[in-house]
C-alpha cells in the first residue's frame, strides 16, 4: 500500500495536535468557560442599567411600584 507524501508529512502535525488537545485542552476550556460566565455577568449588569434607566425616564421607581394598588381581596357580594 502506498500512502501519499503529504499524508505523511502531516503524521507529525496531526500527532503533535492530539497530544497538545490532551495536555491543554482541559486548562483552555475551563479558561473559555470562565470567560463566558464573566461576559454573561457583564451582559446580565448592563441588561440591568439599562431597565433602571428605563424605568427612570418612564418615571416607575421602585417606590411607585410598591405603591402600587393591588386588587381588592374582599369577596364579591350577590
């Protein structure tokens, strides 16, 4: 069986990545995985400035929202 030139120059190459995919592969995905949850906490805070801001301009503060009437709990009379 012959095999082409170019299968075997990669030989080296291929190896050499599996064996850096075994060694660093956990370290870079608990890296990318930390860096997610940090971009997440980032989005969830400006998510949150920007509903304050929101509810600033529309006048709704956390004040006004407890103050709120909620429906009258008294028993319907027939």
């Amino acid at each position: 069986m012959h095999l082409p030139k170019a299968a075997i120059r990669s030989a080296p190459l291929l190896s050499g990545a599996v064996i850096l995919g075994i060694l660093f592969g956990h370290p870079i995905s608990a890296f990318l995985a930390h860096e997610g949850a940090i971009l997440g906490d980032l989005r969830l805070m400006q998510a949150q400035a920007s509903l304050a801001v929101l509810q600033h301009a529309i006048g709704a503060d956390q004040d006004s929202a407890k103050t709120d009437l909620a429906p009258s709990a008294a028993p319907a009379v027939r």
